[in-house]
C-alpha cells in the first residue's frame, strides 16, 4: 500500500500556511495520498467556523488535499485532548493512513515524543494530580509536572507543538500505526499580526471581519457572503442557553467544580456571548474552555456524546485520487463511510444521534446565513460531498 499522509485541521480559513504544510509533507513523501479531517462549522475555539464545511473541504482540496472528512461536533468542541483523540481516531479508522503530517514551532518530532512518552507514565500522572491540588490551571499544572520529571516543557508554550504532543499521545492509546511528521511551521505564530504572504487564520479571520480583502494570503478565495451574520448566531445561540435548565449545564462537557454554575448565573446576568464567558471565568478555568462549554450546551452536546470516538467516517470533499481512497477505504475502514449523507439515516442508534447532533448544529449555523435560500432546514443531509 503507498503512504497516506493523514492531517487534522480546521481550515479556519485555509490559507497559504496550510497549503505550505501540505506542499512541505507531500516533499517528504513523494507521491503519497493526502487524507484531511476537517472540523466542521464549529471549531475548538469555541466559535462558529468563518466559513460553512463544504466551502472549507473545496479550498483544502483545491489546494493540495486529496480528500476530506469531517471530525463530528463533538470532538470539534472538545479540549485539546478530546480535539487530538477525534482526530487521530477518524484517520485509523480509514484503515489507510500510514503517516499524520501537523505543524510545529520546533519542528522537532523526538523533543515532541520524548514529552508525549512522559506524559503517559504513572510518574507523571501522580506529579499532575499533586500540581493540580494547588489549584493552578490544568496548563500550569501540567508543565510543572513535567518539569518535576526533568523535561525540558519549552515545548508546551507552542500551541501548535502543544497539540502536537497531543496527537502523539492519541497516537500511543488508540495504537495507530502512523509515523508522525512534524512540519516546522511558517509566518506569523498563533493569535499574531504578520507580515509577508503567509497570515495566522485569527488574523485573516479579523480581516474578514472588517471587510478587508484576503486574496493575496489564501490559494483558493471564497465569497464573503458565505460568512454567518454574527450578531445572528450570538442571539442564536444566547437565546438557546437562556431557556436550559442548570442540569443540562451540568451535563456538558467540561462542567465541573461549581463551573456550570458560574455558567449558568451568567447566562442569565449578560447580554453577550463575550460578557457571559468573561463572567464565568476563572483564573483556574482558560476562557477558550468556557467558551467551549457554552456552545456545547447551546447545541445540545452532553459528556456521553463526547466521551467515545467518532462513530463513522463522513466525506466533505474528494478529487480523483481521493476517490481512490475511498474504494480502498471500502475493505479497509472500520467505520461506515457516508458518500450520501441520508446515508446516516441506516447507522446504528448511538452514530444516528452523533449525526443528527452534527446536523442540527449545521442548522443553526446556516440559520445565521446572509443568504436567505441558505437558511431552510436540512441542508445538511441534502449536501452532497464536493467532488472535483
């Protein structure tokens, strides 16, 4: 069988860095096959993806990717820890990938091993709990714990290293039998202002946002029209956490210690999606994970949806040769493969309900669309997968 190489992303949006990553990964393995898994029109964040899927899965395959699949709802609200397992466990699943390409700060897959190993001893687990008991956030906690071990955690301040690390640990609990490839990463970092032709996705997304035109810093550009109205989704969603009950709080991912309370009162004391985060914080408790956990009550994720693996493989996007990917994946996934989404109509009960979760969030999100013809229900089951 030829190399797969396997990537998770968000694409939010895809732009000259992500076509790079691709470009870069292809370099190493000549003539492989590139697999993506997209988030889908929520992201780990927190938010609502600056673009619907399917445009998203278009530009990656217009860019560089062969095929693209989609991680369910779930795992797109979930930490970093969930956010990795999802993903490494959708490219398994395929049955054909051989390696998984992500971006790095350091660019060095032994120094991003050697902590990934640390971190699944019993050594370290017992460092963390002490860590954790003196009530500093998860992220402190666990870089002194590794400290305590002697590793050099440099690396957990690189967010793209840091969920890095977390796709090798998934890598290690699921048994995927994948080399990884860490491709060092180009341009301005994370949440930064750059400068040239290679932009971070939060700066292009700002620009979008003003109305600046992004042409020069993307491959492939896609109409601002597509974006959802954001005053639309934030009463959207505000609307729909107003009416839960403090138990379905409670019952959503990352609730905890008194944090769906905090949640909840501030639900009902803000009026925006941004006070209401900012009200719930704690120095103990990252905002990114109180925003999380309010989109994830908002569109009805409960723990037990996000407490397994993705239950089927679901196709965004796809040229030829992911085409051929896709025969092949027929005799070697372990998982359903959905071409046709009403496909997800003859799942088994648990995988339907993952779907319809999906679904229904896609609902929601196109409910907030500038174009009225784009906002009648469904659209998720009558969308067919882009094939170029």
């Amino acid at each position: 069988m030829k190399n797969v190489i396997g990537v998770a992303a968000e694409y939010n949006p895809f732009h000259l860095g992500h076509a790079l990553q691709l470009e870069r990964s292809r370099k190493k393995l000549p003539d492989a096959a590139v697999i993506c898994v997209m988030s889908g029109d929520f992201v780990q964040r927190g938010e609502a993806a600056i673009f619907p899927k399917h445009l998203r899965a278009e530009a990656a395959v217009r860019s560089g990717a062969d095929l693209v699949l989609e991680l369910p709802l779930p795992w797109c609200l979930s930490s970093a820890e969930g956010f990795a397992r999802g993903m490494v466990s959708v490219l398994k699943s395929t049955g054909i990938v051989t390696h998984m390409s992500f971006g790095s700060e350091s660019g060095d897959v032994k120094a991003l091993q050697a902590i990934s190993d640390a971190m699944g001893t019993a050594a370290y687990q017992t460092a963390l709990r002490q860590q954790l008991e003196t009530g500093i956030s998860y992220a402190a906690a666990r870089q002194r714990a590794l400290e305590r071990l002697g590793m050099n955690a440099a690396a957990l301040e690189g967010p793209n290293d840091l969920l890095g690390i977390e796709y090798l640990n998934a890598i290690r609990d699921l048994e995927a039998d994948f080399i990884p490839v860490a491709i060092p990463r180009t341009g301005a970092g994370h949440d930064e202002i750059g400068e040239g032709r290679y932009r971070s996705a939060s700066e292009l997304r700002q620009r979008l946002r003003n109305c600046e035109d992004i042409s020069e810093f993307v491959p492939f550009a896609i109409d601002p029209i597509h974006m959802p109205d954001p005053e639309r989704l934030e009463v959207a969603i505000l609307s729909r956490l107003q009416m839960l009950p403090l138990e379905a709080f409670a019952n959503t991912p990352g609730a905890g210690e008194g944090l769906e309370n905090l949640l909840y009162k501030a639900v009902h004391t803000e009026s925006t999606m941004e006070a209401v985060c900012m009200a719930a914080k704690s120095k103990r408790y990252a905002l990114s994970r109180i925003r999380r956990m309010a989109v994830s009550a908002a569109l009805g994720v409960t723990k037990i949806d996000a407490a397994g693996l993705p239950p089927y493989l679901r196709v965004l996007a796809a040229n030829e040769t992911g085409r051929g990917l896709l025969r092949e994946m027929k005799d070697a996934a372990s998982l359903p493969i959905l071409t046709k989404p009403a496909a997800a109509n003859d799942l088994p009960d648990g995988a339907k309900r993952i779907f319809e979760l999906t679904s229904a969030a896609h609902d929601l999100y196109m409910l907030c669309s500038r174009i009225p013809v784009s906002r009648a229900p469904g659209s998720d089951y009558r969308t067919s997968p882009i094939m170029l």
